[in-house]
C-alpha cells in the first residue's frame, strides 16, 4: 500500500511537468476532432487564439506574445498552421485571429466581408533555394517567373509544399504567370511545413521555393541548398493581420495585439529579430516593408 501511493504521488507530479515543453510554453489538450494548439503564453483567463506558419516556427510569436500576455492579464494560444489553414480557422471561428502572407486569399475574405482587420505588420521575402551545380541554370533568370520556367523545361527536381499554405500559394501564382501547369514526377510534394519542406529539398537535391526567414535560421542544416534566385516584387512576402467580421470572444484582445504589433519596441523588434544568432535580421518593419509592398495596404 505504502508503495502503491508513493507511486501514485510520483504520477501526480510528473505529468504536470509533461505539460511543458522545454522553452516552457504549455502544451494544452484539445477536444476530439478540434485542432491542438502547439503552444500557450501566459496562464491569463483573457484568451487571444491566433494561427500562423513560419512566425511561431521560429520563435518570433512567441518573442511577441510573452510581454503581451503579461500586460493585459492573458493567455496567447497559437496554432501551428499555414496561411490556407489558418484562415480556414478563422472562418471556422476556431481561432480569433491570423497572422497571414497569402494577400490574394485575405483580400477574397474582405470582398466576401466574413473578415476584416487586416493591417500590414512586416515582411520578409521568398528565395528560390537549390542545389548548388544549378542543373536549371536559374541563377542566370531575369526573374522568379523565368527561373520557374527553367525549373520546368529541365524537369529538375523540385519540392513543392503542396499544402495551400501562403507559400504554396506564392508558388502557384508564380507558375500560373509563367503560362504553366507544374505536374510530373520531378515534383516532390510534402504536404508539410517549411522547414520539413527545406530538409526534403536538401536530401532530394531539388529546388524550392523558402521563406528568407527559415532559409536564414535553417541554412545550417541544409549544407546541399544555396540561394540561386532572389529579389523582384513577385517575391515579396508581406504579413498581414486578420480577423471576424462577425467577433468572437477573443476579437477585442486580437484588435489590442494589433496595436502591440504596431508598437515601437515590437516594430523594433521585427527590426533586429535574429542577427544576434544568424548575423542578419530575419523581418523587415511595417514601413520598410511598406516602402517594398507599396500597391497592396
């Protein structure tokens, strides 16, 4: 007996602590059938549901979220999601909030007026990532929609996210402007987030399409990938925020985070996120990149 409660005590104390990742940001339990949060800030009873990719991927939410949090007495729930998912979330009124980079799907929800609230917060850019010896010679295009071309015309390998995520759907509006229906076995899909997608590329040896951002924090990891292609407005990646039209509980905390994202010290932070580890800043600000994005406010 004496033995069994000390067991049972041992559970007791161990499973609050499963709760936790290593960082600390608790790891909740969702319902059957609904979407489980990849991470929690803040024990606040004022909760702000927010889905996002590549931004809570690489720590930059959570970089935000933690003094926020702390300020207004909350609890900063994010779901790891791609920008298609996401604002399936959102529609789903499964989460309060989007921070998104696929403008043609947030402008189709303003015009269908189910979403409002979207405001420029940064940006970064897409690069074409390959091997380095190059088979498509895409290093010599005159821009993303020409190296999309040469890709095809060599059939070389390429990895393709296949996820309706605002990355795949960059890659999608690429090949539709270069007149082409990408199919063929030279095509990887992964149906997964970036990183996993960049890790399937540097083991292929293919091309893909990569958010700076990730390519930057990753580049480590991937010693068979260089940068061939950059630059052109094509391959500008601007962030956007999002929210119900129709509120939900959490829609006035969305539109407070808002303003913190707005603020100077976060705007300073999208400034110089990442140059203490990779020797260059991963984001740019909202004014930058409204200088870079000057047609799509």
């Amino acid at each position: 007996m004496r033995r069994r409660n000390a067991l049972m005590l041992m559970v007791a104390f161990v499973i609050p602590l499963c709760m936790l990742s290593s960082s600390g940001m608790a790891q909740a339990q969702a319902p059957a059938g609904e979407p489980r949060p990849a991470a929690i800030w803040g024990t606040g009873p004022n909760q702000l549901r927010i889905a996002t990719g590549s931004p809570g991927e690489l720590g930059l939410l959570e970089a935000i979220s933690t003094d926020f949090a702390r300020r207004h007495d909350a609890s900063v729930i994010w779901f790891r999601a791609g920008s298609g998912q996401a604002m399936n979330l959102l529609r789903e009124r499964k989460v309060d909030m989007v921070l998104a980079h696929a403008p043609p799907a947030e402008r189709r929800a303003l015009s269908e007026g189910w979403a409002i609230g979207r405001h420029l917060i940064g940006s970064n850019e897409f690069w074409i990532v390959g091997p380095a010896n190059d088979p498509a010679k895409i290093v010599e295009a005159t821009d993303a929609i020409d190296a999309f071309r040469r890709i095809e015309a060599a059939k070389a390998k390429k990895v393709t996210r296949a996820d309706n995520s605002g990355t795949h759907q960059k890659e999608m509006e690429i090949w539709k402007l270069a007149g082409i229906e990408p199919k063929g076995d030279w095509l990887i899909p992964t149906r997964d987030f970036m990183t996993a997608s960049l890790k399937r590329a540097n083991t292929e040896g293919a091309y893909f399409l990569t958010d700076s951002s990730t390519f930057v924090a990753e580049r480590k990891e991937l010693p068979a990938l260089k940068v061939l292609f950059r630059g052109g407005q094509v391959l500008m990646n601007p962030y956007h925020t999002l929210w119900l039209k129709d509120p939900t509980s959490g829609t006035p905390l969305a539109e407070r985070f808002l303003t913190h994202l707005m603020s100077e010290d976060i705007q300073n932070l999208l400034r110089v996120y990442g140059k203490d580890r990779y020797g260059e800043a991963m984001y740019n600000d909202a004014r930058v990149s409204r200088g870079r994005w000057p047609f799509d406010q």
